[in-house]
C-alpha cells in the first residue's frame, strides 16, 4: 500500500497539479492585494470618497461608526464591501487565467509543426494513395517521381 501512494505521488501530473495549486495560491494573494491596496482605493474615491471593505449592513438595531467598531462589539453584520472587494479579486483572477491559458493555447499551437503528408492524390483517378507509391493501386498508372 505504501509503495502504491509512493507511486501516485510521483506520477507528473499529481506532482503538478500540486505545483499549480502552490502558485495559484500565491497568485491569488498578488491578485488580492493588487484589489485592496491599488484598484479599489481610486475606484472608492472616483465614487465619492468611499471604501468598499467598509461596507457593512448592522443587523443589531445599534448603530456603530465603523464595521471594526461593530465586529468589537459582536455585533452581527452583513459585510457586503467585502463581498465586493471579493467579486473584483475574482473578476481580475480569472481574467489573468483566461489571458494566460489564451497565451499558452497560442504557443502551443505555434510549436507543433504540421505532420508531413503520408498521401498524395492520384492524378488520373484522383484516388488517395501512398506519398512512396510509384503506381496507383486503383487505376494502375504510374506516378512520376516527385
């Protein structure tokens, strides 16, 4: 049994799935502070002066000047400013996953050569034959040599 998990450990794609969840994970807290800390603090000021993680809805009845000031006091709240913030941090995530996947689909695609023909078309009976072939195997006649 321990040689078999040794064995599925060590297949290639086990190994990098695990490698991508690492770095994808690391991606992600780029990504996020890239939303919290660039985006959204222009974003909340081009929209009057306001910051999204901030944004609370106070289900106790009592008011509190800040969403910090409501989490001290437990007070339960709805933190739809988080929310926000979260929904652009996947927004930007996937859009970066598409542009990546976008990127390597295109390299790949230039990388592979195209196969050299294995047929060439009979010119008299335009039948499909061996590229090596010097006579057509349905009419008979002779190819020239290429």
């Amino acid at each position: 049994m321990l040689k078999a998990f040794k064995d599925f450990i060590m297949r290639g794609n086990v190994v990098d799935l695990a490698v991508g969840i690492i770095i994808g994970a690391a991606f992600g807290k780029i990504v996020t502070s890239l939303v919290n800390d660039i985006l959204m603090p222009p974003l909340g000021l081009i929209l009057g002066q306001m910051d999204f993680s901030g944004l609370f809805i106070n289900l106790s009845g009592t008011a509190y000047p800040s969403l910090a000031a409501a989490k001290a006091a437990g007070a339960p709240t709805i933190n739809y400013g988080a929310f926000i913030n979260t929904i652009v941090d996947f927004l930007i995530v996937a859009a970066a996953i598409f542009f990546i996947v976008l990127q390597v689909a295109k390299l790949r695609k230039q990388s592979e050569a195209p196969a050299a023909p294995s047929t060439k078309e009979c010119p008299y009976c335009l039948s499909s034959i061996a590229i090596k072939a010097t006579r057509c195997p349905h009419c008979t006649s002779e190819m020239k040599a290429a």
